[in-house]
C-alpha cells in the first residue's frame, strides 16, 4: 500500500510502541493507587506530563491528558467559555468558518445554550484575516477559538498576530479575551511554542504524530478562568476526571518527543516529495487545480481538484490500486458533501465535490510518489466517465 494520508492518521512510532508496552502488562497498576504498581504508574504519567511540556515550552501543571483531539477541543471551549459566563465576562465566541468538526459543533452547542457565536470567512487560500478578528472582538467577547493548521488545506493561521490583538485588546478595554488553537495537524512539521504563539489553550491529537489513537493532550494556561467538562474523581488536577490511560499517555508523550526533534530536515524532505508529486499532477492530469496556499502551509498536505469527477470514485479507484488518499477531512467521509472548509474558501461547488486530499509522512518515499503518478492520469480518466459530470466550468 501506498500511504498518502497522513493527516487522517500515523503508524505508531517505535518509540511509543516501546514506551506504552510496559504499560499493557505487568506494570497496569490506577495511578490513583497508593501500592508500589499504582505509585508506579503516577510515575509514568508524571514523567509524561514533564516530556510534553518541555515539547510545547509549557509547565507541566498546564498539560492535561485527554482521549483526543476531539476532546480536548470540546473541552478547552466550553470549559473556558462557561467559566467566563459564569464569572460575567460575557459571552460572544469567535471561531472561524473552517475549523474541524469538533470546534464548529461545540460552537454550535455554546449557541444553543445562549451563547453568541462570531464565524470569521476566509481568504481563497484559507487564511483568516487578523483585520477582520480585531473588528470582531466587542466588550462581551470572552473566548477566540481559531485552529493552526488546517487539516484540510494545510494552511497555518497567523494565531501569534491575533494573539498579539487581543493583548492590545485588553490594555485598551481591561477585558482578557482567552484563545484556544485547533494544532492536532501542527506536530512534525510546525515549532510548537505555546509562549511564543501566545496562546491559554492548545489541543493535540497523539495518532496525528504517530503516537497511540485514542489518546490527546489539552495545554491549558495558568489561571485560565476553566470549568471541567468531565465530572467525577480528582484526575488531571481536577480538570479531567476519569481513570488515566497510562500506556496511551507514555505513547504520546514518547511520540511528541520524536516529533519535535528534527522539524526542519524532515519538512524540508517531504515538501519537496510535496512540490513533485504536485507539478507532475499538474503536469499529466488536464483539469486539475490546487486548492489552498501551498507556502504558509505545513509542508505534508496537498489538496487538489479534478474537474468532473466525484471525489468518493476516485478515492475507491486509487485504493484498488494500493493507494490510500482521502476526499477532504477524514472525520466526514462517510457523507458526500462539498468540504466546508473549501466552500468557505470560495471553491466552486464543481470543484469542491472532486477535490482530494494527499498527505505526506516521514514515510513517503519518492517511488511512491512517481508510482502515483504513474497511475493517477488513467485513475481519473476513469473516475470521470463513472462520475459522468461535466469538465470545466
């Protein structure tokens, strides 16, 4: 098989594999216990919690473990949102309109329970305007929720700039406005510094960067105004509650650790796999097209159009082929639909329903790449007469 989803998932690293193996067996113990095997595995959280803060420049007080991206998206919203509420700051939300899933429905949520919701566009290239996020922000704004890298595009959000308005924003009014950034594509191929982007909340994915599925971390500031999404026993500082995943979370701390190292050589070999499997599309497949920036952007991610095609054919002809790609995020493959994140880039809805998504990893190999685009010309020959929609237009 020929790999080229990555940003949907990773394969395990080595390194967490080895670290999370203890873990499974001998070494099960609660971290909650107060015998050697439950000492044994706070210990194993504790050095986790120390690994991935020095991998983010954060404390490792401000580093939650959570079940995933998802989760720690979910709860980094309505968690700092409500508290906020609560406290009486207001309750105007900004997001952007091409966001994950995860951040646009628990925006949608925080409408339903009263909140305002302010969704910011884009340019063509999926950029969000730091002009149009300062004249978003009013007295009553209390959260900004605007994601790093998109998992669609690619394309990096300038949160250090906007990180930078709403400290301005709150010398002039006297009113802090909490910002929490998406970055579960960011590991691997971006410098993750939570000081220097000036964030109060970051979320990660573990699987995205070859640590364990099911498992995420949740960087939330020092005194950041938070209320628990979950309720139960004392984990996590009393932020989290539940039994902690201790073979997960030695997973992803070993994983991030590996990521972090070596971000400049390992971009630099796969944009340029990147930039080669691109012109050779270009090149060799009449009625293709680029979607997205393909410089302020994390170096694995490419997505394209093919005029008249459906992109769900195209998907299925490749993988009978050995190769693995997706139409667009992976979290909404299981309904044919334009890609909002495209749509709010202003793609036409031709072009945006036959859009694919390729993405890169440390594994890519550029026999790979030559061999998919040995194939792709015929493979969308062929999608196109199943797909049977007009070329062009």
């Amino acid at each position: 098989m020929i790999y080229l989803d990555y940003a949907a998932t990773s394969p395990l690293r080595a390194e967490a594999r080895e670290a999370m193996l203890p873990f499974l067996d001998g070494r099960f113990g609660n971290p909650s216990g107060l015998y050697a095997i439950g000492r044994d595995a706070q210990a194993a959280v504790d050095g986790a919690r120390q690994t991935v803060a020095e991998c983010l420049g954060a404390r490792p007080a401000e580093i939650l473990f959570t079940s995933g991206g998802t989760e720690s998206i979910n709860t980094a919203t309505l968690g700092i949102a409500y508290a906020m509420s609560r406290a009486g700051a207001g309750n105007h939300i900004i997001t952007t309109a091409v966001e994950h899933h995860a951040g646009l429905h628990v925006a949608q949520q925080l409408e339903e329970l009263g909140f305002e919701v302010t969704t910011l566009g884009c340019d063509g290239s999926g950029r969000v305007s730091v002009d149009e996020f300062r004249r978003a922000l009013r007295p009553g704004t209390v959260l900004a929720s605007v994601m790093l890298a998109n998992n669609e595009v690619g394309t990096v959000q300038p949160i250090a700039e906007i990180a930078a308005v709403l400290r301005d924003f709150a010398n002039e009014a006297g009113h802090r406005v909490a910002l929490h950034t998406d970055a579960v594509q960011a590991p691997a191929w971006l410098e993750i510094d939570v000081q220097a982007l000036g964030v109060d909340a970051l979320s990660l994915s573990a699987h995205k960067f070859g640590g364990p599925k099911g498992s995420g971390v949740l960087y939330l500031k020092r005194a950041t105004p938070f209320r628990p999404l979950l309720h139960g026993g004392g984990q996590e500082m009393q932020k989290r509650a539940g039994t902690e995943n201790v073979a997960g979370i030695a997973g992803t701390a070993a994983a991030l650790a590996v990521a972090s190292s070596g971000i400049a050589e390992r971009s630099a070999r796969v944009r340029g796999l990147r930039e080669r499997l691109r012109d050779g599309i270009l090149a060799s497949v009449p009625g293709s097209q680029v979607n997205g920036c393909q410089t302020n952007c994390v170096p694995n991610n490419l997505n394209i159009s093919f005029d008249g095609i459906e992109s769900d054919v195209l998907v299925r002809l490749l993988d009978e082929r050995g190769i693995a790609v997706s139409s667009g995020s992976a979290c909404s493959n299981s309904t044919w639909e334009p890609s909002h994140v495209l749509m709010a880039m202003g793609v036409p809805i031709r072009r945006a329903v036959g859009s694919i998504r390729f993405s890169l990893g440390e594994g890519t190999t550029g026999d790979e790449i030559d061999e998919v685009l040995a194939v792709l010309p015929v493979e969308v020959g062929a999608a196109r007469v199943e797909s049977s929609l007009p070329v062009g237009g």
